[in-house]
C-alpha cells in the first residue's frame, strides 16, 4: 500500500511538533542536543519544522536525545495527531 503525500507530511509536522516541545521543556540548544547524539544541527531542526522524514535510526536518537524510548516519541507523535488519523486510507 502506498502512503499519500498529504499522510507523510501530517505525520512528519506532528513529529516536528512534538521534537520542538521537547526541546523548549529541555532548555538546551539544537546544537547540544544535536551534538549529544551524533545529529547535525540541520538535522534536528528539519525534523522539529516537519521537513524531514527521519530514517528509524535517526528517529531512534532523537528519543535518545530527551531520555524516551522510541515507543514514547512515537506515542507522543500519535496524540498530536487526530484520533481516528491513519498512515493508510
């Protein structure tokens, strides 16, 4: 099955959302947080504008970078998005 566009872009800017709360409630810099894990600063900030679509290793250390597990960034992401939302039509 193919994923729409329009169903990649709500998921990625939900991401970003929540990547960009983390890092207001953390107080530290993109560059820190990006420096911590081994991300490039432009890295970190296309994922937190929701211009970027992480691989799952890049997905899995940005949880790394706010102490979460991926499973936690991933709920995280799921409650910004509408309750009856789905990656497939």
């Amino acid at each position: 099955m193919q994923v729409s566009q329009t169903k990649k872009k709500e998921f990625m800017q939900a991401l970003g959302k929540v990547i960009s709360k983390l890092r207001a409630e953390s107080k530290r810099s993109a560059r820190s947080v990006a420096y911590d894990v081994n991300l490039s600063k432009t890295t970190l900030l296309l994922s937190e504008a929701g211009q970027l679509d992480p691989q799952i290793t890049t997905f899995c250390k940005i949880a790394e970078a706010y102490y979460l597990k991926p499973e936690v960034l991933l709920k995280m992401v799921y409650e910004e998005l509408p309750e009856d939302w789905s990656l497939i039509d």
